[in-house]
C-alpha cells in the first residue's frame, strides 16, 4: 500500500536549529527567524505531520471510527499566504484527499486565490484563514493551527481570539514569524510567553541558515555573500533585525552612514559620462509643507544612478501656502522642468490645491509623495542605501540646514517602535520624499522628460 505521505516523514531539517524547531513537542512551538531562511518550509512539514499525529489519536478516542478535526493555517493577508501555499500544497498526495466531500474546490492547491478547505480521508479539514477576517476567526473550536508571519499582526484582540479558538480542544499551535517591530504580538504572545513551559521558542538567524541550506527550497537564496553585503548597505538596526533576528528598539543616529567630508561637497564631480548639467539629468524637488512646523525642500537631480542634492531648505512655518508655492515655482523654473513631490498630510492638500491655480503657467507636476509601506523605515533605508554605496551627495554652500539635520536625526529610544525623533526633520522629511517617490515610482516616466506634463496628478 502506497503511503501517501512517505515525502513527507522522509523530510530531514537541513541545520540545528531547524531541528530543534522541526521535533519540538511542546504545544505551542514558535519559531523567530531571518527571513528566506527556511522557516516556512519546515514549518510546513510539521504542521501537516500534527495534524495526522492529532487525527489518528482523535480516532483512537473515538473507539477507531471516523471523526472530523479542525485546523487552520493563518496569514496576515491572501498574499501572505501565497508561498505558504507554495510550500503546503504540494504535500498532499492526491490519495489523501476525501474526494466525495472536497468535490471540485481546489482552490487550496492555487497559489494565487485565497481560502479552500482540504479534506483529508483522515476527517481532517484544513482551512486557510487571514488576521483581517475577524468574524472568521471566532467561528469554531480548532484543533490545531499554524500562524505563519505572526507579528504581522499588531492586535491584541485577535491574538485572543485565536488562542480562544483552541481552548476547549486544548489544541495546539506553531507560530513562525520574523522580527519586526515591537508590536503587539510582541508584547502578548512573544515576550510574555518566552519563558513559559508550554511554549518551546527556537530563533535563527541569517547566518545560521546559510551555513548549510542543504534540502532546502530557498538553497542559493541565502549565502554569507548576500548577507555581507546586505551589512554593508543595510542601516546598521535593519540589518541587525532582518538578519539577526533583534527585536531592540532602534537607536541612535539615522544615517550614521553620512560623511559630512565625502558626501558634502564644494562642486559636484563628473561621475558619469555625461556631465549631470546635461539633457541626461532629471531635476525633481521634495516638499515637507508645514503650517504648524517648518516646510523642508530639496532640490535634486538624478544621472546615471548618482544622485546630487543642488539645494536644500528649512522656511519658517509661518509662511502662507501661496507663498510657498510661489517659491518652489521659482526652484523648478531655475532648475528646469521638475516634478515636485509633496506629503500630502495636513498642509499638503492646500499646496496642491495652489499650485492648480497657476499650473497653466508652469511646466513642472505636482504630485503626493509616494508612501510605502512601512513608509518612514523603508524610505530612511532608501536614502542610506544611497550615502552608504556613495551615490548620494551634497552641495554645502546651499545645503547646510539640511547636514545639521542628518547629523542630529536620531530614533527615538524612548517608544517601542522604530520611529525617528520627530525634530528638527523637516528637510531630511524632504530628501525622502524626493527620492523614494521618484525611485519607486516615477523614475522611468521622468526618463521621457517632465518638461511634456502639467498640471496636478493624482496619486503614485
């Protein structure tokens, strides 16, 4: 008789601390680990190997007749649950699935749709859950789940809710996830529970996997070369939390990577092949209007991948809205055609909403900074990835304000939460926005020329 699941029990953890992972018997087994390091892969195996270890003893119970068991596979979205899928799907033989009861739904074998029960002969049934689907998470007693991308979920309600769901089974849990900041999960599940006897928590790190991927999906992915270079051009805490698996708040300067005698400069050298004052150039400027705080602007042009701040400034917050965009009507005219990047929070309504009333004249785009996800800590690495491989620089007779600002940008040590001090920020806010929206974004449209645009745009 064929064993539909001999891949499977023949699966073997390719390094030590997967192992302790992987064999763990506790009932609720967490895993804190570098990302592309394994962790889903294993986890996959060992959840699958729980739930046919829970049934058979669920039927042992049960005087050897057929009983179903609930399980659920969780994610923070359906995209989430998209290499999840791709590491759980194909461990179902064909043979395993009850065919009468699972009927035509395969969408659990598509990578791209969400949700799909599996039905196993064994009675048990597989669902796959989000954290965003709250009624669906207080449907019905479990028997066991598998939270993948745990501290992707930042509520302490549903942290609740799920473990309220294995209370009468007395089920069981495993919890993958990699360091992120400090949250919720953190706090309630993580932190609290590190030294609880039911709980077995196991961390790796980037280096620990990259010694030998061996039998791993991901081999090749992870090597000391990409994590070595990740250190190189990585923020000093990111690097520390990505690959080291830290959960510490960030501290200490930002861009420690500045230097004010290499990136501060008197005259921009040729570093292209072209000098960057040519129709190779693209000239864009970032806003921080403010109202209640200073606006910060930046001028700066991109050619060939070096990127050369031509002006920057701090303006006093009690400038009028019209006046301000007169002002940087008069930076885009001096620097040529410009696409001009705002926040659009509170002041940055209404300075679109000016500059619509003299857009007929002008040849520049006013656009909303483009916000990432993770906004403020995605954009600060964009910015320092820039400074730390010297593609970024300044010119200091018009720059001042804005070195003083990268020399003091701190985060915050005082808030669980990677956040930067919010003073004296106003033209490093500035950098960021010209810079992300246009390398994210924009950077091939430019390509064509901003010169052809006017008017206001809608969102990146």
């Amino acid at each position: 008789m064929i064993d539909p699941f001999a891949n499977l029990r023949a699966y073997r953890p390719a390094f030590k601390q997967q192992a302790e992972f992987f064999f763990a018997e506790e009932r609720f087994v967490g895993a804190n680990c570098a990302p592309q390091s394994g962790k889903t892969y294993s986890a996959a195996r060992k959840y699958l190997l729980k739930v046919i270890a829970t049934q058979k003893k669920k039927i042992a119970a049960n005087g050897g007749k057929p009983v179903d068991g609930f399980y659920w596979i969780v994610t923070s979205s359906t995209d989430i649950q998209k290499p999840v899928k791709a590491a759980f799907a194909p461990l179902i033989h064909p043979s395993a699935v009850d065919t009468k009861r699972q009927g035509s739904d395969t969408r659990w074998r598509n990578i791209k749709s969400g949700g799909g029960d599996v039905i196993l002969k064994n009675g048990a049934v597989i669902r796959f859950k989000t954290f965003g689907s709250g009624e669906g998470l207080v449907a019905e007693p479990v028997d066991g789940m598998w939270v993948d991308e745990a501290a992707r979920c930042d509520d302490e309600t549903t942290w609740g809710n799920l473990f309220s769901r294995l209370n009468k089974t007395r089920g069981w849990m495993i919890c993958t996830t990699s360091a992120v900041k400090v949250n919720a999960f953190y706090k309630y599940v993580y932190k609290v529970n590190k030294d609880n006897p039911a709980w077995k928590w196991v961390e790796w790190n980037s280096y620990d996997a990259a010694v030998d991927m061996k039998g791993e999906k991901n081999k090749g992915i992870l090597t000391i070369e990409t994590i070595e270079d990740a250190r190189r051009n990585l923020p000093p805490h990111i690097f520390k939390r990505e690959h080291l698996v830290s959960w510490e708040t960030s501290v200490g300067q930002i861009y420690d990577c500045f230097d004010r005698g290499k990136h501060s400069v008197e005259k921009f050298a040729r570093r292209a092949p072209l000098n960057y004052v040519t129709e190779n150039a693209n000239y864009f400027i970032g806003v921080d209007p403010g109202a209640a705080h200073p606006t910060g602007v930046c001028v700066v042009s991109e050619c060939f991948g070096i990127y050369h701040v031509h002006e920057a400034h701090r303006w006093s917050g009690n400038r009028s809205i019209s006046g301000l965009v007169y002002d940087i009507n008069k930076l885009a005219e001096k620097y040529g055609a410009c696409k001009v990047f705002y926040d659009c929070a509170s002041s940055g309504a209404f300075f679109a909403l000016e500059w619509l009333k003299v857009a007929y004249t002008r040849k520049s785009i006013v656009a909303p900074a483009l916000k990432l996800k993770g906004s403020v800590v995605d954009g600060i690495s964009e910015v320092y990835k820039l400074f730390k491989s010297d593609k970024l620089f300044l010119y200091a007779p018009k720059c001042q304000e804005l070195i003083d600002e990268l020399t003091t940008y701190c985060w915050n040590e005082e808030i669980e939460a990677d956040k930067p001090i919010k003073q004296d920020d106003d033209v490093v806010d500035a950098l960021r926005y010209a810079i992300c929206s246009y390398t994210r974004s924009y950077k091939s449209v430019l390509g064509e020329r901003m010169s052809a645009k006017r008017g206001v745009v809608g969102d990146a």
